[in-house]
C-alpha cells in the first residue's frame, strides 16, 4: 500500500490455522476479486468506501493497523462460475467467476480503496485452484510478501 497516509503494510493471519481443516490461502489480485464479488447477487455487496460513514473507515483503519495487537484474519472467500452475460455465455461458451465473502468484505474493500495491489484469502481446497484462476496475483506479487510468524513471548 504504497499511498496510503497511515500505514504501508497489513498483517493477516489464517481464519482455519489448525491442521486438517481442508482450507488453503490464494494470492489474489484486489481488482480481479472485487470484480468477481460485485456480480454476488446476494445482495451483500458493499458500497464503494468513498460512500461509508467516517466512523466505519476510522475503525477499519485502525483495526488494519499493523500497530493493534490484535492481528485481522484475512478475508475468507467462496468462488463459482456462472454463465457470463452475452450470446457466448448464452450458448454456454464463457463463463464468469463470482466471488462471496464469508468474512472480510470490508477489510478486502478498504485495502483495495487504500492502494493494495493483493493480499491473501482463505478458501475450501477445493475452490483454491478457481480462484488462483479466476483472480490470482501474478507471480512477481509473492516476491513483494513477507511472510512473518508469530512467537510467544516467555516461552519454555
């Protein structure tokens, strides 16, 4: 986030960190994954950030912060495709991914407002491969990374 005023980085961590759980983290592009979610007719999609009262954006902000102790989880995603508008999605030529939040709408809309460029989501396994697809970063975006891990304090 190299324009944004406040900070230039987010901390993220896994929403299913524990072993087993069949869930996998995707590098997306922001602009892919926000235009798959704009086509969710679930009538969850959020308005624009320039449109959230200023209360909502301070308190995304802060809750970004890479200073807050508390670390965000990354958005969680669902994908599907659907018939794509048009006589070639008619004939069932093109096809159109659609993203859903499960969690994380407003933090995947504030960073994209705020300049990022990509961040990681959490999917079922068996979505991941759709959405590296449909929305995937491009590769020279995992060089921009840096991955951390957390320590206790006072350990054994």
């Amino acid at each position: 986030m190299h324009h944004h005023p406040w900070y230039d980085h987010v901390c993220l961590q896994r929403v299913f960190d524990a072993d087993g759980t069949r869930h996998q983290v995707v590098l997306v592009d922001v602009r892919k994954l926000l235009a798959c979610a704009d086509r969710d007719n679930t009538d969850y999609v959020l308005k624009p950030v320039a449109e959230w009262h200023s209360g909502k954006v301070r308190g995304i902000r802060e809750f970004l912060d890479p200073e807050n102790p508390r670390i965000p989880q990354m958005p969680y995603v669902t994908i599907s495709t659907r018939r794509a508008p048009g006589l070639l999605g008619w004939l069932g030529l093109e096809r159109e991914g659609v993203v859903a939040f499960r969690n994380g709408q407003h933090r995947a809309r504030y960073l994209a407002d705020a300049g990022a460029r990509w961040f990681p989501v959490e999917v079922h396994e068996r979505e991941a491969a759709l959405l590296r697809e449909i929305c995937g970063a491009a590769d020279d975006a995992r060089t921009a990374l840096r991955p951390t891990t957390l320590t206790s304090e006072g350990g054994d």
